[in-house]
C-alpha cells in the first residue's frame, strides 16, 4: 500500500490504544478513589501525548515486527508502541520548559507548561516515563525478553542516551561545536530512542542476533537522518508547516548540521543516511518495504 497509508494506519492504531493506557485507575496504593484528586495530571497527560504527531516511533515498532513476519499478538505491538511514545512525550514536555528550550508551541498547540502550568508539566513528564517501564514489564512475554526491553529502553532514555544528548545540548547553545560532537549529541537525544523502538520490538519478535544488528544498522542510519533533516527543516520551513516555532534553533544560536555543513552539505549527509539504512535491510526482502519507506519518509518530510 502507499506508504501515506501505512503511516496514517500506525498513527491511527496507535491514537486508539492509547487512551486505554492512559486511563486514571483506582490506585492501589491508596484505600480510596483518587481518581477526582489525580483528575488534572491525567487530563493533562492525554493533552500532552494525544495531540498528533508523526509517531515514527511507533510506527517503527510496528514496522519492524512486519519486517521479521514474526507471530506476536496485536495488544503486545500496541503496548510496546505506546511504551516508546510515552518516553518520547516525557521528552517533549519537559524539553519545552523554560529551563530548557523554553517553547511555547507543540505540534501547534500551546505547550504542556504554557496550557497547565510548570509544576504539572514537569509531572507529566514523570509519570508518562514511569507509566511507559509499567507497559513494557506488564508484556505477556517470558521474563528474560521483558527484562532485555527495560534495560535497553532505560539505557536509550538515560544518561548514556536521551538524556545525556539533552544534556550535551544544553551545555553548547552560544558555543561552537565540531561536527563530531554535533553527531554525538544527536546519536543520543534522538537516535538512541529511535533504535531503542526498533530494538523493543525486535526482541519481542524473537529477533536473531544477527537480525537484531542490522535492524540497529538501520535505526542508527535513520536515527541521525531524522535530526539533520530536523535541522534542514528548521531553516526551510514555517511555524504553522512545524507545528513548533521555526528558526528556534537559530534564535537560540545552537550548532545545528546545516550551520556546520551548510544546507546542501546537510541536505547530501542525509541522503547518504538513507542509502546506510536501505542497505542495513537487505538481507530482509521485500518485508523490509514499509522500514525501507519509512526511512525514505524520513528525509522528505516537511514538518
């Protein structure tokens, strides 16, 4: 099918597991309802990881259990998906405080801290990311596979991933930065949870080792093509394309790809990307489609 289609598909699977995860339960820790009293967390949780997006993340998880044709159940896939887009919505949130990048615009909605308050976004942030290790412990998978997807997600999320490519990014807005660096900073804020959502799956799937490295080929390919185009994007497109305040990069005076490559230089790096990350998938065939189309996605999009 066209690939619009697939993505539009994944995105909708994904918005109709979601609310079913973020449902305000009785608590087990306290003897009464606390439902009323945790109203305005939840409300603000769904605000923040219901609005759209892309979900490539997601959509990866799914992708990739298509690519291994592997016989895993449908709620498993979902669970895992919105496990990975909940880490990513933590991210978001608390990426947009002011003490970070201080945004006031999300996908084209006012930000979790500017619709609520900071106190709240900052909770969100919490809770989605406690609420995505709960998802992923709860999988009906043996044990073993359960404690590999939480390993590799905390590691992907922490400080040797997404984390400490925030906190690399923080530490060298009005500094200049060698392309090096640049690379390793984004490895880790964006690409550690992109290979972390091919991997989950993977290991769901019951992926062979050598199955399991060339995914990681492939996630690793994509996960730094997906942040040069970001960076392409940010020069060439729009708030209201965005969904987010375009130039905030420059404004910011942060070293981006195209400000140390130059915009062809940015625009030639991620198309060598893509042509690593078809690669990575040949020995997969023609279920490899959707992944393939993805990472072609990847460096066209707009927003």
């Amino acid at each position: 099918m066209p690939f619009d289609t697939y993505l539009q598909q994944c995105q909708s699977r994904l918005q109709r597991a979601l609310p079913e995860h973020l449902a305000q339960a009785f608590s087990e820790f306290s003897d009464h309802d606390a439902s009323e009293q945790l109203a305005r967390l939840t409300e603000a949780s769904q605000y923040s990881i219901m609005n759209g997006g892309k979900r490539v993340r997601a959509t990866l998880v799914y992708a990739t259990a298509q690519t291994l044709q592997a016989d895993i159940d449908d709620a498993t896939l979902d669970s895992i998906a919105c496990a990975i887009e909940m880490i990513h919505a933590y991210s978001l949130v608390h990426d947009d405080l002011p003490a970070m990048d201080d945004d006031d615009l999300r996908r084209g909605k006012p930000t979790c801290h500017i619709a609520y308050d900071e106190a709240t976004a900052i909770l969100v942030g919490d809770g989605l990311q406690s609420r995505a290790f709960e998802l992923i412990a709860e999988l009906p998978l043996p044990a073993t596979h359960c404690v590999a997807m939480v390993k590799l997600l905390a590691a992907a999320s922490g400080p040797r991933g997404m984390v400490g490519g925030q906190a690399i990014d923080l530490a060298n807005v009005n500094r200049s930065l060698d392309l090096h660096t640049l690379q390793t900073m984004h490895q880790l804020k964006t690409g550690a949870l992109i290979r972390a959502a091919i991997g989950l799956a993977a290991l769901a799937c019951g992926a062979s080792a050598s199955q399991q490295q060339q995914l990681d080929d492939y996630g690793k390919a994509v996960g730094l093509a997906f942040q040069v185009q970001d960076d392409i994007l940010d020069i060439e497109s729009d708030t209201a394309t965005l969904g987010k305040t375009q130039g905030a990069d420059i404004s910011l005076n942060k070293p981006t790809f195209p400000s140390l490559l130059g915009l062809d230089g940015a625009k030639d790096l991620a198309r060598q990307l893509h042509q690593q990350a078809v690669a990575a998938l040949s020995s997969f065939g023609d279920h490899s489609d959707a992944l393939h189309q993805l990472s072609n996605y990847i460096i066209e999009r707009q927003h």
